[in-house]
C-alpha cells in the first residue's frame, strides 16, 4: 500500500519565511515537518513507500529524500557519527515524488499520484499535522479491516465554531475498536459509519461536530471518482467531494482519535506552540529549553 502526501501548497501563512524554502521544510526540533509525515505514513507494515505530491518549484524537497553521501563522510571525519547517521537516515526513506504542475485543491493534489496507486487501496496524510505515537494510520487500517477495506477516516471532535475550517461528516455510531466499548459516540475508539460530508459548512449547515482531521484510507473508487470532479468549496476540486460521491457506492467508516494525539504544524502561532510543546517533553531539548525559560522568570500568559 502507498501513502500520498501532498505538499505543493505556497505556504502563504508562512511567509515571508516560505518565500524560498517549502513549508514542509520547517523544522519541528531537529528535523523537517515532512519528515515526522513520512515517518508517520511508513509506520504501518502494509505501507511501502511514501508519494509525496508537490509542486516543481519546491526541488528542495526532492533534495532532502536524496542520500547525501559527501556529507556523510566529512561528518563522520569529523567525528560527528550521530548527525551523519541522521543524514543518512533521510536519505534512505523510502520516497517517491509526483508533481502537480497547477494549485486547484486537495482532490487535484491526489489526483496527481494516481498512476502510483495503480487501483489499491491508499493513505492520505495531510502536512499540517505531526502525531509523534505514528498510531492514527494502523487504528484505520484496523477498521477498514474489520468492515472489508472500506474507507475510513480519522475523525476529532471540535467547537461547533470551528467547524467551518473543515471537512465534517455525517452519520451514526456503529461500532468500537477493541477497548474503546464505553467511550462515548464522539470519544476516541468510536467507529461511526458515514452517510455524508461536507468540506467547510457553515455552523448551522454542519451535520455533526466531527471533523476530519487530514488523515484518510481510501479505496481505488475515490481516486476513479477525482477523475471528474467538479470544482467545490473555494473553487477547488475537493477530496472530499469525490469521497462523498463515493458514499452512493460504498460505505465508509470514521474512526474518533484524541485530537491531542496531533500537533497543528499549519499556521506559524500552531507551529510555535508545536515546537515549544514538543521541546518541553524531549528528553533531548527539555533542559536547555526550560533552562532558557527559567532564566527569563518563566512563562506566563
Ligand atoms: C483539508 C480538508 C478538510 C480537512 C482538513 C484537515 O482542508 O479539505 O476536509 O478537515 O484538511 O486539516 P484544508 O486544511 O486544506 O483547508
């Protein structure tokens, strides 16, 4: 199975920052936002390889999954055996690049692996969104299991305020993963079954409060359906137009996760937080980034 990642948006939040270096190249402590993405899509044993779609002005991208074996030798001459490790470690990931050569929304973006998928069943990680335990994909994969190979998507409750952000489903609770029995229908371990979906609703037209939070496994019918998508929301072709289409066909399950399970990596205030969050319970930065805070009196609102 193959997971898709698109990454050719302008990163227009970002910048100026953006202006020459991807927003997928930012880092979140030590290594780039996409690499947490790819480790995460890859963590699954049914995954292979990682696609990531982006755009032929970002090469950079391409540079990073690429050995850099000059590199690693003047590390290691150097004496710098764990950052050469490091190097070595981003260049040996198992990662394919697509492009899609115009911005016209996330269902175009997937639409542009299709030949990668070759009609399998495939995984969608969106960028903006870094879960360190990696365990949101194989919770997926065990529904879709149990309900055979339909599509599922990672769902998370939200203010009904928020929901216009997002792709909100429909449908009612069906189920439970193993251990998740007495949680209740929008607490992590529901299963719903989806009867429709709706990208960016206004509050009065969402029809629940569960939103999707960008992680998708979907089946070879979704990406036929991209095919002829029309343009939805904000003029775009939308993933989750075809995903909707889809449901006349086949059904489609939504699993809840912690939305705490993820770090939002999408705007600068969310990936400062994400950094300083994720700095805090390192083992590796915690004290010097506590350090650092103590020596300014500590934080406070
Ligand atoms: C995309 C999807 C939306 C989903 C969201 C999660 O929206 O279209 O359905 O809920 O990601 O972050 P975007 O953030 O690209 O506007």
């Amino acid at each position: 199975m193959k997971a898709i990642i698109p990454a050719a948006g302008l990163g227009t939040r970002f910048l100026p920052s953006t202006k020459c270096t991807p927003k997928e190249m930012l880092p979140v402590l030590d290594k780039p936002v996409i690499q947490y993405v790819v480790e995460e899509a890859l963590e699954p044993a049914e995954v292979t390889d990682a696609i990531v779609v982006t755009s032929p002005n970002k090469p950079e991208l391409l540079s990073y999954f690429q050995p850099d074996t000059a590199l690693e030798q003047l590390l290691r001459s150097r004496g710098k055996d764990a950052y050469a490790a490091a190097v070595a470690e981003a260049g040996a990931l198992p990662v394919d690049f697509r492009f899609q050569y115009k911005p016209n929304g996330l269902g175009h973006a997937i639409r542009s692996a299709a030949d990668a998928v070759a009609g399998e069943s495939f995984l969608v990680l969106l960028g903006d969104y870094v879960v360190p335990a990696r365990d949101i994909c194989t919770r997926m994969l065990e529904v879709s299991r149990s309900h055979g190979g339909a599509s599922v998507v990672a769902v998370a409750p939200c203010a009904p305020e928020e929901v216009s952000r997002y792709g909100v489903v429909a449908g009612e609770r069906i189920d439970s993963l193993p251990g998740a029995e007495g949680a209740a229908d929008d607490e992590p371990g529901a299963v719903w079954r989806v009867s429709g979906m709706v990208e960016k609703p206004s509050p009065a037209d969402a029809p629940s409060n569960l939103y999707i939070v960008g992680r998708y496994l979907l089946s070879p019918l979704v990406m036929d359906l991209l095919e002829d998508q029309a343009p939805g929301a904000g003029g775009e072709i939308q993933l989750t137009d075809a995903m909707e289409r889809s449901l006349e066909r086949e059904a489609m399950y939504a699993v809840v996760i912690d939305p705490l399970s993820g770090y939002d990596t999408g705007t600068p205030s969310g990936w400062i937080a994400t950094n300083a969050l994720m700095a805090a319970s390192d083992p590796r930065f915690a004290g010097a980034f506590w350090d650092a805070i103590e020596e300014r009196g500590g934080l406070k609102r």
